[in-house]
C-alpha cells in the first residue's frame, strides 16, 4: 500500500498518479497530446509491448512505459489510477465513450455458443448490442426483470446452456428499479465452473460512484458511461470499466485492437472533473430529494420512482437500503395522461433542458418511449415498465427553486 492508497477517494481523485516535477512543476497535469512516446532502450520497448499486448503479465509493483496513444497515454492513465478510489477496483480502462467500455467488455469475455443475461430494461444502447448484435455473432442473450429476486433470476439462468456473464444495470435506466447484486453474485457462484467463471458485470452510471459501489456486493466488473457523472458538464463523451488487473488487462487487449481509447483532450477533461465529482453528486441528490417531494403529492403525477421511496415496494427499499449510500438524481414519474401530456410538460419547460443524457451539472428532462428506449417494441416496452406516459429527468445544479416552479408552470398547461 502507498501513501496515496491510504488517502480518502476525494483526495486520491485529485492528486493519485501525477508527479508535478515531472512536468516543469505544473499544479494541474497538461494535456499529453503525443501520440507516441520514446523508450530508454530497446528492451524497455520490448518489455512494454510484452505487457500491452497480454504476451506477459506485470510483475508486482512493475510500470511499464507507454507506446502510443491508442494503448496508452498519460492523462488517460491518470484518470484510470484515480477513478477506482470510489469504487475500491484493482484497475480501469478509460474507453471513448460508455457503449465502446460496454462493448468491449461483451467481445472480452464472450465467445459464440455463450449466454449473457441482462437486467430488464438497460440503457437503449446496450439493449440494442444485446437483443441485436451480439446474437448476430452467435451470443445468446436472454433478458431477466431488473426488479427479480433471486430465484426467479436463478429459474431463468438455469434454463440456459453456457452462461458466461450476467449483466445488470442499477438502477436500470429509466424506471429506476434496483436490480438484486447481491442476487446477481450467488447466481453467478452457482452457474460457475472453476475452469469458467461467470462473471458478474454492473452498470453503475446512474448512481456510482458515490451511492452505489458494486464491487462490494461481488461484481467483478463496474462499467460507466463516463459521459454522465464522472464528466459532469455534458461537454465531453466517454466510458470506464474497472474490475481486478487480470480482467481489466484482458478488456485493454480489445481496446486497443479497437482503437476505443478516450483521447487526451477528453481525459483531461475528466481529470478536471473528479476532483468536484462529490460535492457535485451530493448538490444535485439533495436538489432531487426537493423535487421527489414536489413530484409525489402532485395531482396530476400517477407515479414516481426514485431509489428509497416508499411507493417503490418493500423489496426495492430493502434493496436501496442494502446496497446504496444515498438516492442519486435520477427520477422518472408518471403523468396522468399519455404521451399527448407528457409531449405538453416537455414543450413547455424552460429551466429544464429537453435533451436525452444525464449526471451533468444542468438539468434535463426527456420522454424515454419515443427518445432514449425508442428502439424497443411497444411490447418489449411495455414489459420493461417504459409507458408513454413517463418522463424521466435528471437534477442538475440550478438554484432548485427555480427547477420546481418551472416544473409546477409545466404541469399546469395539461
Ligand atoms: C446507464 C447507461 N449506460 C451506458 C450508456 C452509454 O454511454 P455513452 O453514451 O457514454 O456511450 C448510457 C447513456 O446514456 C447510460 O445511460
């Protein structure tokens, strides 16, 4: 352990992983835009491209020196020494965006013949890799609901053959159901063979790094959209995944056969980022909390869904109260009416911002039916609980009173 391990993540967040005097005393790492680096010598060369391309492994305490941009680059490397401080990870790999970490985590680990399960409903992106591309590559997948206990989860991961990885997304996006990690990892125990784990992966977007930390409760990988929370000011796109050395070393193999690594620039962004990362995620859960509380006594709301609430069920609360630190600053709820009233709040906000994204310092408002999950079926949709008459939104950094007079004048107009 060094120094820096023993720090608290908001400290390592800032200042892991980065010697000033190595850059003429710089306070803020510059941003390395080199796209390829000199080695001391040949056999430096050689031992780098041994590690970088899985021909070796690293030796305890070893760091290799870096290549080329699209395998490695220092402000890429300072963002992924620093980003596994919240989540307790060994490693990380900082991709272009969330769908390519998401992406090259399946091609890591899956091959043809295998079976992914994944929590009902994910995010439309990986809903589209998972019903359509992967089986394009022989890869079955088979969807579970985000709010099963285990042993419906286990029913349906023992009807299959070759389970390999079990997806979840908590809470899913956009009902904002917590799905069972717990459940996930015993499931995943039970399916494993010692010559062929099945790994548990979590898509942490929504409510990580602060208030959900997956590693705890047995994932073995934690992916992000880096674009949301982690960048924070919706100027940049980007994605994580993070899990043990081993695992995160096999997904850099993809990524630099894919060439799916977050540039420079990007990464300097991100690094610009973490260090308001928590007072930011705090400010806008305690802005979202007002506006839960506005929402749920509203007459002309059916529903809302926030991490914790009461109407959420007993097995939801129990949940949130098990695995998360707080509630985040997603809400989706539901109007009285269909998508005609929905179309009416969204056209007539002004303080929230009609945009699909989220976790970035402005509010947002959006109609998951026909924008983010619009690539489902009325069927598929209505099985995943995304209605027409839901909106989901998420909390920004605006004075809140402002946020919900602007919403009370929206709700008004139906
Ligand atoms: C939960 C979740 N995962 C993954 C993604 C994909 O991330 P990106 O847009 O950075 O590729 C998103 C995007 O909205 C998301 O909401």
């Amino acid at each position: 352990m060094t120094d820096d391990d023993s720090k608290k993540p908001q400290t390592r967040c800032m200042t892991h992983g980065y010697d000033p005097y190595l850059s003429e005393g710089a306070a803020f790492p510059p941003v390395f835009r080199s796209s390829t680096f000199l080695f001391k010598n040949a056999r430096e060369g050689k031992r780098a491209f041994e590690i970088a391309y899985g021909l070796d492994e690293r030796r305890e305490g070893e760091i290799p020196a870096l290549i080329y941009t699209r395998v490695n680059n220092p402000n890429v490397e300072m963002v992924e020494d620093r980003v596994t401080a919240w989540d307790g990870c060994e490693a990380a790999a900082l991709f272009s965006s969330g769908m390519a970490a998401i992406a090259s985590t399946c091609l890591a680990f899956l091959r043809p013949g295998d079976t992914l399960l994944f929590s009902n409903p994910v995010y439309g992106g990986s809903e589209a890799l998972f019903r359509k591309m992967l089986p394009q590559f022989g890869i079955q997948t088979v969807e579970f609901p985000a709010e099963c206990e285990r042993d419906e989860l286990e029913r349906i991961a023992r009807a299959q053959k070759n389970v390999r990885m079990i997806f979840m997304e908590s809470p899913a996006n956009p009902t904002i159901l917590l799905t069972d990690l717990s459940a996930g990892r015993a499931v995943a125990d039970a399916l494993s063979m010692p010559d062929r784990p099945v790994l548990l992966a979590v898509d942490n977007t929504f409510m990580g790094p602060l208030f959900s930390r997956p590693k705890a409760f047995g994932a073995d990988l934690v992916l992000y959209s880096a674009t949301k929370f982690i960048g924070g000011h919706s100027d940049l796109v980007a994605g994580i995944a993070m899990g043990s050395a081993a695992l995160v070393d096999q997904i850099k193999v993809i990524r630099t056969l894919l060439g799916a690594v977050a540039d420079p620039q990007t990464a300097w962004l991100i690094l610009r980022s973490l260090g308001t990362l928590e007072i930011r995620m705090r400010q806008q859960q305690q802005n979202a909390r007002a506006i839960v509380e506005f929402l749920r006594v509203h007459p002309k709301i059916a529903r809302v869904a926030y991490p914790g609430l009461e109407e959420m069920g007993v097995s939801q609360r129990a949940r949130c109260e098990r695995q998360c630190t707080g509630s985040g600053s997603l809400i989706s709820f539901e109007i009285r009416g269909g998508e005609a009233e929905a179309f009416r709040v969204l056209d007539a906000v002004r303080a929230w911002k009609l945009a699909v994204s989220l976790g970035g310092i402005e509010s947002l408002i959006e109609h998951p039916a026909t924008m983010t999950h619009s690539d489902m079926t009325p069927e598929e949709q209505a099985r995943a609980g995304i209605t027409p008459a839901m909106i989901r939104l998420s909390v920004g950094l605006e004075d809140v009173e402002d946020l919900r007079a602007d919403l009370e004048r929206a709700l008004a107009e139906i």
